[in-house]
C-alpha cells in the first residue's frame, strides 16, 4: 500500500503542475479573445473550468453518490452529478453579475433550484421515507463538491496557476506533517471513533509543515513576474496553519460520510490512495479559506 501510494503521489503532482502549466499557457493565448472573456468574464482558469465541470465534478459526485446509496440513502448517480456541477457553474458564474446582490440572487435561486428539484425527485411515486436524507445528500453534492470546486476556480480568477498550485501543495503538506509526526509521536487520539489513526501530535505536525510550507511559498512567489500573484511571506504562513487545521477538518468529514456507509475508500480508481474524494478530501474545504487570505492581501 506505501509504495503505491509513494507511486501515485508524485505522478498525481506532477500531472497537477502540468495541468496548471497548460492552464496558464491557454489562459495567455485567450487573453485578448474577447468572445471568451464576454462569455466567462475572465480568460483565467478556462481549463480548470473544463476539468472541474466535465471531470472532477462528475467523479466525485459519482463516489459520493455510491457512499450515501451504501449509507441507505437514496442517490441517483445522474442527479448526483448534476447538483454537483449545478455549484460548480452557480458558484464560479458569481463574479459575472453586475453586483453583490445580484451574485447572491443568483446563488439562492441554484439553491432553490437544486432543493425544488430534490424533492420532486425523490419523493416521485408518493414515496414520503427517505425524502429529507435524499434531499440532503443532493444538496451535499452542491455544496460539498460543487461550491468548493467552484470556489477554487475563483481563486483562480484571483492569481495565476501557481500560486494557486502552492496553495493546494500547503493543503496537502499538512497531511504529509500530521502522518509523519503522528506515526512516529503519536499518542493522543483525537478521534478515534471516527478517524483512529489520527493523533493531538499529528495535528499540530500538520499545521506547523502547512505554516512552514506555505511561508516558503510565499516567499517564492515574489519571483513570479505577475504582481498579482506576490504573497507576503508571513501571510503564506498564518494562511497554512489556518490551512492545517482545515485540512484537517476536511478529511475528518470524508470520514464521516465513509463511516456511515462502512467503506474504507471512496472508491478505487488511485492505487494505493484509494478514489477521487480520498485525495481531494482536505483541499475541498480549504477553498475559501485560500480565497479570504487572497482578499487580505
């Protein structure tokens, strides 16, 4: 299983580096292409946007879709994806309206949408058991999945691919510190009866590698010619612990849903690491924490 997983690692960050480096190269050649930045607003992240909305969405609801049906709860996979790619284009389209309040308008009317459609769905056939559980598990696709893949593509709009590549490495470098420390200090659990592996002492390994990684970070960014993407270095650092912490927090919720329907991994499609959701568990909720610290700037 380790050496899978020190397989798998590297091969998934370098296909992350490369993804993000095709994504600043088309983002660059669409910059003056005025059909695209009508439609989108921004040349930013359009290949980010492609992959989240036609692969990552649809992945992840399909693991999650399996998790709730092996939880008891009903989840058709095709509407399951669909309320996760519903918050992804709700979410990401946000910035396109005239004003904040428009914005919001808009996201409350996908989540009206989303919830109306829900339980028409699920209570068809006079069925009243299982309605409200249902109707959860769709609305935790939208938000889960899709809000926070939306949120990240936001971020994209803010910084360049590899400020946004160093934040989802901070994110994971707290999973690095929390496993090495707790394997080789642990004794505190934190919670065993959701996660036993996990220790006081890895969570505090976790956020003091994130705070480390991301100030290194930072520090690097002021080498990037855009000056949008500059990060001050202290900055980095409160932003990775705070990442630490919910990353964290991001991986205990997978576990959650995982428990409840008795599996250990989401699914299969890693070697080694398991599925989609087993990789993508602490970057998903670290979305608007990267997008608030951006704001501070």
């Amino acid at each position: 299983m380790l050496r899978l997983r020190l397989i798998t690692g590297p091969v998934l960050i370098l296909a992350l580096l490369a993804l993000l480096w095709g994504d600043g190269r088309m983002s660059a050649s669409l910059h003056e292409n005025d059909l695209v930045r009508s439609a989108i607003g921004t040349a930013d992240g359009v290949v980010l946007a492609a992959l989240a909305v036609l692969v990552l969405a649809p992945l992840l609801a399909r693991e999650l879709a399996a998790m709730l049906r092996s939880a008891g709860i009903a989840a058709p996979t095709g509407f399951t994806v669909l309320a996760a790619v519903a918050g992804v284009v709700a979410v990401r389209a946000a910035p396109a309206f005239a004003s904040p309040s428009h914005a919001a308008g808009a996201m409350a009317g996908a989540l009206w949408a989303v919830l109306s459609l829900a339980l028409i769905v699920h209570s068809r056939g006079a069925r009243i058991d299982g309605v409200v559980a249902a109707t959860g598990g769709t609305l935790l696709a939208f938000t889960y999945i899709g809000a926070m893949l939306g949120t990240w593509l936001l971020v994209r709009t803010e910084v360049g691919p590899w400020v946004l590549a160093g934040a989802i490495l901070t994110v994971k470098a707290s999973d690095i510190g929390a496993y090495a420390v707790g394997m080789s200090i642990g004794r505190h659990k934190m919670i065993p009866w959701l996660s036993p592996a996990k220790s006081w002492e890895g969570l505090v390994g976790g956020i003091a590698f994130a705070a480390i990684v991301g100030g290194l970070l930072a520090w690097w960014s002021d080498a990037l010619p855009d000056a949008r993407d500059h990060v001050a270095p202290l900055l980095g650092a409160a932003t990775g612990a705070v990442l630490g912490v919910v990353g964290t927090f991001g991986d205990l919720a997978e576990s959650l849903v995982k428990r409840s329907a008795g599996v250990k991994d989401s699914g299969r499609i890693l070697p080694g690491m398991g599925g989609i959701f087993d990789v993508l568990d602490s970057p998903l909720l670290a979305a608007p924490v990267v997008l608030l610290a951006l704001h501070l700037r």
